[in-house]
C-alpha cells in the first residue's frame, strides 16, 4: 500500500511540471532537464510594425486613451465644403447723349441752353444721383471730356481722347473703384455720309468679384437739316454692329450695348431678329417683332442670360437743362454661374 502512495505521488508531480513547462521530454534522451532562463537581456520583438502602445502589459482596466482608440476604429469622415460658386454682380448702366458743345454755341438749335463743359456739371449729378457705374456717352466733345476728366473724379473713359479727335465723342466711362479695363478695342462704324469713326468695345473686369463684360456704345447717323438720307449708312452701321454682337456672344462673356441709334422699330427689330440679344426696355422678337413701348432711339440691349430691372427713362428737369434727349438708365443682374467666361478668379499671391 504504501508503495502505491509513492508511486502515485511521482506520477502527480511529473505531470505538474510538465504542465508549468519545466520539463523538456526531448527525443533520444532517457533523462529529464529543466530549461535555463533566456540569457538576453532585450524582449523579442514582432516582425509587425507596432502600432501604438499596446505593448503595455494588461493591467485589467482599459485606459480612456485605449478606450477612445476603440470608439475611431471607424471615424466619420469630414465632409469636405462645397465648391464656391460662381459670384452674381448687380449694377446700374445707362446711355447718355450729352448733347455736344457745338450744338449750344453759335446759334444752334440748343443755344439757350448752357455751354457744354458747363453742363458737364449736371450730367455728372445725374450719374451720381443714380448710382451709376458703367455709361456709354455720345457727342461727347473734346472740351466737354476735358470738363468731365477736371470734375468727375473716380472714373475712366475710352477711348476719349486715346484714339482720333471725333472718335473719342463716343466713349464708354466707368468708376475705378468698381471696375478695370482688361482689354481696349474698338470697331469702325459709317457716321454721317459714311465718315468712318472707330466706337469703342471694352472688356471691363468688376474689382470685387472678377466678372467681366463687354460694354459697346455707338452713335448711328441722323437724318438731319445739314445730313439728309442717312438711312443706308445706318443700315451698314446696324449690320456691323450685328456682326460684332454675334462675336462677342460667341465668348461666353455677357455682354452690353448703349448707344443713340437714331432708330427705333427698324434697329430693335434687326438686332433682336439677328442676334440673340435683349433690350433692357423689353419687348420681343419670337415669331415676330414686338417692339417695346414707348419705343426710344436711345437704346440699352444686352446677352440674353443678363438680367434687366428698373429700366427708367428721366426726361426730370435736371435732364433738360442738361440735354435734348432722355437719360436711359437699367439696373443690371451678372448671374456668372450662366456664362461660361464670365468669372476670372483672381490669383491670390502668397503672403
């Protein structure tokens, strides 16, 4: 009996140490060894990058930083902000035939009306009061240029006195706080018998937003006392202007006419037939001609995807002291999105 005690009390603990791992039952050994301690002095690492510390023993409470690490196993993305849209420009436009000098000087059929470069004084309350920043002017004279350059601080024109003498009687003016000239140009137009003079094409960059848009102004012959069947030379004048309308069109920059016509059914009615242009005074030509009503010869037409609002015609006493035609003003809607170059970011240079 006792025997077997001992013998089972062998068997127990050769099992336990086996289970701990002390014993090293290697082939072709008839003895049992226990394992020696590792002699270096630097634990093994894995073949996997670490990725953070998780080689920390476990201590049975999860720490907040390994908590949170648990929560953003998954983040939700940011979404990244939208892409900015194209900015709308809104401004007041108008045509102004400022009745030049020599129609109040020696007799003429104005003359109890002030002298030009007088009424260069009036004409410049007239914008301002209207809140003007884009205006085509026709019979604007050298000595009422010089009267407007000395008075109406914070604007440009052209060509004014850049191109020839009668060239610049036709000018497109515009505020330098509002907007710059990208590029000058001008398009050869019959006058009175046929005379050429260049009228100016502008394309103006508004500061603020970096829109651009083509402004026109032109003045066709009248028939007149002095200048008597005009009618063919206006009708060349409206086919190249038609000409440049399609142009410009075909940039995908809005553009913008002003301009003494010296017609009205007949050029409403070609231009709008002929190009896809508006006039801001309404009307329509889709399947016939409509013309608006009252019908000026003083004209503001524009692409069609520009918005037209407020379109006004001031005949005011102001205006009458100042000029023998009305002064047409339109408040003007540039919606970029609409017009492929319009917009023009500005490059921002590094700070």
């Amino acid at each position: 009996m006792a025997a077997f005690v001992l013998l089972l009390v062998a068997v127990w603990g050769a099992g336990f140490l086996w289970v701990r791992g002390d014993l090293d039952p290697s082939p072709g050994q008839g003895a049992v060894s226990a394992t020696r301690p590792s002699v270096s002095a630097a634990p093994s690492q894995s073949s996997r990058p670490s990725t953070g510390p998780t080689a920390n023993p476990y201590t049975g409470k999860v720490t907040p930083a390994e908590e949170r690490r648990q929560v953003d196993v998954n983040p939700v993305r940011v979404r990244p902000r939208p892409l900015a849209l194209p900015p709308v420009v809104k401004f007041t436009m108008a045509t102004f035939n400022l009745l030049g000098s020599s129609h109040t000087r020696g007799g003429g059929k104005a003359s109890r009306m002030a002298s030009g470069p007088q009424r260069i004084a009036n004409a410049v309350s007239i914008l301002d009061s209207h809140g003007v920043s884009v205006v085509g002017f026709q019979e604007f004279q050298p000595d009422q240029r010089r009267a407007f350059a000395g008075r109406a601080r914070g604007w440009e024109i052209y060509p004014g006195d850049g191109l020839g003498r009668g060239d610049g009687e036709n000018s497109v003016a515009w505020r330098t706080d509002t907007w710059e000239l990208v590029k000058p140009g001008s398009i050869p137009i019959p006058y009175f018998n046929g005379r050429v003079r260049q009228m100016p094409s502008v394309l103006l960059r508004n500061k603020e937003t970096g829109v651009q848009a083509y402004f026109s102004n032109f003045h066709n012959p009248a028939d007149t006392g002095r200048f008597r069947n005009q009618g063919r030379f206006r009708a060349v004048a409206t086919s190249r202007e038609i000409t440049l309308f399609n142009q410009l069109e075909s940039t995908g920059i809005p553009q913008f006419v002003t301009g003494d016509m010296n017609d009205r059914a007949e050029y409403f009615c070609r231009v709008t037939g002929s190009t896809p242009l508006i006039a801001a005074a309404g009307g329509s030509n889709n399947g016939g001609c409509a013309v608006p009503r009252p019908t000026q010869i003083d004209w503001i037409l524009g692409s069609p995807k520009v918005e037209f609002s407020d379109y006004s015609v001031d005949r005011d006493a102001l205006v009458r002291r100042t000029t023998d035609h009305p002064v047409v003003f339109t408040q003007v809607t540039i919606d970029a999105l609409r017009f492929k170059g319009a917009y023009e970011p500005k490059a921002v240079t590094p700070g």
